[in-house]
C-alpha cells in the first residue's frame, strides 16, 4: 500500500465545545497548562473507509478511530500524529507523520475523553494483500504526547 508522506488528512472530535460570552477587544492572556499528565489511547482501529473527497478531488481513504482520555482535561486542543510503513515490526518512525489539529478554545482544561478518528487519503489504488503498520501518537494542548504509540496494522483487500 503505498500512502503519501503528504497526504492530506481531516481529523474531527466526535463532540461539540461551546464558549458562552462576548468577543473581547483585547488579546487574552496565555493558557495555563492544564498539568503534566499525557494523554492515552484506547481502543483503536483502523479501517478501509472507501473514496472520501479530499480538498476536491477523491481518494481510497483509511480511518483509524479511538478513545482518548486525558485526566487533567487537555483535550481542548490535540494534534493526532500517523505514521506507516511496510516493514512489519511494531517500529513505525514518527519523525515526518500525517498530522491532524483541532483546537476548541478556550484552553480551560474542560475535555478529559472524547471519541477521535482521522481519515488518511491514500494515493493511488493499492495492490491486493499488501500489510501496512501505522503508528498514533496523540498530543494534548500541554504538548504532551500518549506513549508508546499505538501500532496498528491493516491489508489491503
């Protein structure tokens, strides 16, 4: 299966944050950190989602889907990092991973689980049988990352 480094990806939160208030004239201090606990993923999967648009043009698509917790509640902001390759070994190098950004605001430290997926263009039609390993790391508004990452692999069919 061969997927594009560059690969444009969409990540979403599977809830809605709200902020209640009026717009201020000023620029609002910097966040305080929520506090020094990682985030963890749990339950994770990873699909053929079939052709998905991406950015006005259709590709095969793959959707890794999975629980995030965070106990200091950091979760108002994330970044979901992916990283594959085809040498099955439960080693995937992160070091230029698909990288998907959401950032609810305000950084009040209010979200400690929700239901996160990401979906990956895959560039091309992949060949029949063909194993990919894929590595998540999920980082939290505090810039902390779950450890070790999630490796999930899936076959072309």
């Amino acid at each position: 299966m061969k997927l594009s480094p560059s690969a444009r990806c969409l990540g979403f939160l599977a809830l809605v944050a709200c902020s209640g208030g009026t717009p201020e004239d000023t620029d609002p201090p910097p966040p305080t950190p929520c506090g020094a606990t990682p985030p963890t993923v749990a339950n994770a999967v990873i699909v053929d989602n079939g052709p998905m648009d991406f950015g006005g043009q259709v590709w095969p698509s793959l959707r890794i889907t999975f629980d995030a917790a965070d106990a200091d509640g950091a979760l108002t902001a994330y970044r979901i990092l992916v990283g594959f390759d085809d040498d099955i070994d439960q080693i995937v190098d992160l070091t230029d991973p698909i990288v998907a950004e959401n950032d609810f605001g305000p950084h009040d430290c209010s979200i400690s689980e929700a239901e996160l997926f990401i979906d990956i263009a895959v560039n091309g039609e992949p060949e029949s049988g063909i194993v990919t390993e894929f590595a998540l790391v999920l980082e939290d508004s505090d810039g902390q990352q779950s450890d070790p990452p999630v490796i999930l692999q899936i076959t072309t069919p």
